[in-house]
C-alpha cells in the first residue's frame, strides 16, 4: 500500500510539472544552468584534467647530468650529495648508484634512454621505498618533500649539473610529462631558442626538472703524441698511450687464475683519486701532471711526457639531434603533482608574448587538432622558420582525448540510427540522446566532489571518460523503457500528459535499482589509483542519469509531438 501511495504521489507530482509552463520552464533552466556550471568547472580549473592520475610506487629514479666533459669525480660528488639527503628520509631503505651509466632498465627507462648513456657526465640513482602498502606517503608526495632538499643542499655542488626525479609512469612512459621540440636549420640558433624556451618553463608553477638535451660547447685539452720524438727518445707510442691511460683513468695489466672461477680475474692499476685530478683547470697544471710521468727507454733513461706530447687547448664539437631528417633539439620539464595541460598554456602564452615583443613573427596553429598548441617563429630580418612543437605526455593527452570522443561520437551515431530505425522520428532520437549527454553533468560534479574529499588532487581522465560513454547506453535505456510505457498508455487512450507521468512513475522503481546496482558495483573501483576516475563517472552520472530520466525527460516528451 506504501508503495502505491509513493508512486501515486510521484505520478501526481510529474503531472503537476506539466500541466504548468513555469514549472516546466523552470526544470530547462535548471538543467541548462547545471550544464553549463558543470562544463565552466573544466573552462576554469576547477576541475583538473589529466592523461591518468599519479600512481604510488616502491621505488623512483633519479638521473643526474653535469656538462659534457666532466670528470667521473665531479659527477660522483653530485651523487655522494643526494644519496646524504636521501638517506634521511625514513622512507628510503637503499640505494643503487651507477656511475657513467644509466641503471638497469624499468618501464620508464625504455623510453628516457636509460641503455643509450655511457660517459663520465652521466649518473642515475635507483631509490627504493617501503612498500607503499606500509606507508601512509605515497611516491609522488616523497618525491614532492625530497625535491627541493636534493636542489637546494646539491645544486651549488655543481651548477650547471641538472637533477631529476623520475617517477614510474602510470600510463605509457614518455620523454617528458612536457616535451618541446624545436625545430630549425641553424642548429646554434636552434639552441638559443631552446634556452629561451627553458627559462620560461622554468619560472612557470609546478614545472620542475627543465633539462635542454643539447650538448653544450666546453674547452678541452689535446695531447698529440710526437711520433718523431717519440722514436729518437727510444719509446714507443704504445708506451706512452698506456701511461697517459693510466695516469688519468687506469687500466688492466694482468690477470689472475682462481680455482673457484671458470674465468681469469683481471687486475687493475689505478692512481689514487687525489693522483688523477688536477691542482687546476689550467695548461700549466696539466703540463706539471704530464711532466710527472715518466717513461725508461731502451737504453733505462726517465723521459717525462711533456718531451713527447703536445698539449692544446680547443673548443668541443656538440652533437647535432635529428628528428624525421630534421634539425631539432629537446627541452623537457617534469610536473610537480599537477597536470601538464595548465602549466603548458601558461607557458605557451609567456613564449609567444616573448617571441613576439623580439625578433620574430609568431604564427600560432589554430585548427584543431592535435597539434594546436604548435606555433611557428619567423625571423624578421633573415627570414627563417622554426617551429616550436609540444610533444611528451601532453600530446597523449590530446590524443588519447580525441580517440575517445572520436569513439563516444561514433557510439552516438550508432545509439541516434538505432532509435530513427526504430521510433521513425528524428525528434524522439534526439530527445534520448540528449537526456543521455547530460550525464556529462554527473560526471563532472562528482569529480568537483571526489576532489573535496581526497587529499591528494582527483584529475579527470581517460578512464573518467570511459564511463561516460558507458553511461550513455545506460541513460538511453532508462529513456527507452519510459517512452514505449507511455507509448503503449497513449495508443491505449490515455491521455498523454497522465501517460507520461504513470510511465514516469512506474518506471522509476526498476530504473533507482538498476541505478543502485550500478553505484555498489562501481563503488569498488573508487579507491583505485587508475581506475578511480572510472568508478567516480560511473556512480556520479548514473545519480544525474536517474535525476534527468524522471525529471526531464518527462518534460521533453511533453513537447514532443512525435509522442
């Protein structure tokens, strides 16, 4: 009896709201108010939106880069400094340092280039952590409190070293979360731009590790062996490669058996650190180094290395990177528990005000695509183009994006050909599909929502719009089910507003529990890290579904002459 009495008044309420035009215009208003709130809280970042949110992890590496030409020794003091932070936080239980090497390949080391880097200027450090389940800290907030610690006590170490701190991706690794490509012909001024390009990014909020993957031109010493000089001295050149070898690096210089191994154990010579470095960066302590080793020649003299090497001083020659046969070099920055999108228009404002007030003429890209936040530079006086390309993870983002609208449009062609077939009215197709598209509302609410509640950031993400397009089957078939019951009520001689609201009023049981089955089944996925985005979309627009299946789509039918 309860139960009829409920569904009586609900009838009585939706026939009250259409028998009146304010109530009926005041749902629309209702309704469009909430679609537009909903979509402004995307416009002004009240809602973030991000490729897949951070995903807590039990270990993160750190890459470590001083300039090209540096000596182990430099590089090494940079690492002692940051494994002494490191080792203060209680959540670090070891270290793994590589020394001229990147470390052992992980999901994120596949893309960075981990396996293409040997020489003495590079460095990574594998840090491994509690296991995240033990922890009330996740990953990303450690790495959050550890990165200005290591900047600030190990920077002045060595300025011009860059230190970043690379977390596991959650979703496929990348250069960058923010990569830019500068393209050009002229690679010198390729990489003025490219420094112009970094500072900004360095000074844009929540942008860290701004890197610019260029070589970069340093003075260097060359020894030129005399070959005349070396053979009136009575030595010979392999003898003084091996000592200048061993006098600044070290080198095997026999081997040892050892019952225990299938393999001869080599034996190395090595001065002492303090032996190899030099007093000073200067000809004159180089010559003073050289001048301390010494060769015997055939006939047992001491002949010092200065009598047969020639020392000068030149400039290096740096790499030239090429992408697609063309001239181009890497900036790439990290983010700093924030999505790259808003950083990136920030800073894509600040270059082209730059550029523009400069020498260049700026031609931004405006047609949409994933491209669109190109712009291409324009010498003013020698005429030549360069062309500034965003790539890293925000070009994932705005792919991935339009891959899933591609697919939620096709999935509403495929629903609006469906309901013509079958209605043979374009009216009544567009009514449901429209009903359905406002779950949008939902979804975005309820993000607004999980936000509030969450401590850290709740991002809409690829998986959030995944369910969207799931909820739009499910609003359509809540639609369906009262169109045809109200359908059936008016071809039986109903009158059409009192069938609308009987079909309103009965239908609403099934569709609350169907909605109530869908909530609990997705409440599950809520605490996911990836798929919490999924969960949320779900359970919030299958709120706003209900709401707007009962409420305006009644309205809807009621103008609709098709019905």
């Amino acid at each position: 009896m309860s139960h009829k009495n409920d569904t009586n008044k609900f009838e009585n309420f939706i026939y009250g709201v259409l028998e009146k035009k304010s109530r009926k215009l005041l749902i629309f208003i209702l309704i469009f108010m909430a679609f537009v709130g909903s979509i402004m809280m995307i416009v002004n970042a009240t809602v973030l939106v991000k490729m897949l949110p951070d995903k807590s992890a039990n270990t993160f590496n750190i890459y470590i880069d001083t300039l090209v030409g540096s000596s182990i020794h430099q590089t090494e003091k940079v690492t002692e400094c940051v494994a002494s932070v490191l080792q203060k936080n209680k959540y670090v239980t070891d270290i793994e340092t590589y020394l001229g090497e990147g470390s052992p390949l992980n999901y994120a080391g596949l893309v960075k280039g981990s396996a293409l880097k040997k020489g003495e200027q590079y460095a990574e450090m594998v840090v491994n952590l509690t296991d995240k389940k033990t922890r009330a800290a996740t990953s990303f907030d450690i790495v959050h409190t550890l990165r200005p610690k290591i900047q600030e006590r190990c920077q002045p170490e060595n300025s011009a070293a860059t230190i970043r701190m690379i977390e596991m991706p959650a979703g496929p690794p990348m250069l960058a979360p923010l990569v830019v490509e500068v393209y050009g012909k002229d690679n010198q001024k390729i990489v003025s731009i490219a420094k112009q390009v970094a500072s900004i990014l360095a000074v844009t909020d929540n942008l860290v590790d701004v890197n610019i993957m260029a070589n970069r031109k340093y003075q260097q010493y060359q020894l030129a062996v005399d070959t005349q000089k070396v053979a009136r001295a009575g030595l010979s050149v392999s003898q003084v490669k091996k000592i200048l070898y061993l006098g600044f690096h070290g080198m095997q210089v026999a081997t040892k058996n050892n019952i225990d191994s299938n393999y001869e154990i080599p034996i190395y010579l090595q001065l002492s650190k303090k032996s190899q470095l030099l007093q000073e960066d200067t000809l004159e302590s180089l010559g003073l180094k050289l001048s301390a080793l010494k060769l015997m020649n055939k006939k047992g003299l001491m002949i010092p290395l200065t009598e047969v090497v020639h020392i000068t001083k030149t400039e290096s020659n740096p790499i030239i990177y090429h992408k697609d046969l063309k001239t181009m070099v890497y900036v790439t920055a990290g983010t700093d528990k924030m999505s790259q999108v808003y950083p990136l228009l920030e800073a894509r404002k600040t270059m082209i005000d730059l550029f523009s007030s400069n020498d260049y003429i700026v031609t931004p890209k405006h047609e949409m695509s994933t491209n669109m936040f190109d712009f291409e530079l324009q010498d003013r006086y020698s005429g030549e183009k360069y062309l500034i390309h965003w790539d890293g993870e925000m070009k994932v983002t705005l792919d991935t994006f339009r891959d899933l609208g591609t697919a939620f449009i096709a999935a509403l062609l495929l629903i609006f050909v469906l309901f013509v077939i079958y209605y043979k009215s374009f009216a009544v197709s567009a009514m449901i599909l429209g009903g359905s598209f406002l779950s949008i509302i939902g979804v975005i609410v309820g993000h607004w929502v999980a936000d509030l509640v969450t401590i850290n950031t709740f991002y809409l993400t690829a998986t959030s719009l995944i369910g969207f397009i799931a909820l739009m089957g499910i609003s359509s078939r809540n639609s369906l089910l009262m169109i045809d019951f109200a359908k059936n009520l008016i071809d039986s001689g109903v009158e059409k507003r009192r069938a609308i609201a009987v079909a309103s009023a009965t239908r609403a049981k099934p569709i609350i529990l169907t909605a109530i089955a869908i909530i609990l089944g997705s409440a599950l996925l809520t605490s996911d890290p990836v798929f919490g985005g999924l969960g949320v979309a779900l359970i919030s627009g299958t709120v706003v579904a209900v709401i707007v299946s009962l409420l305006f789509i009644p309205v809807l039918m009621d103008n609709t002459k098709s019905i």
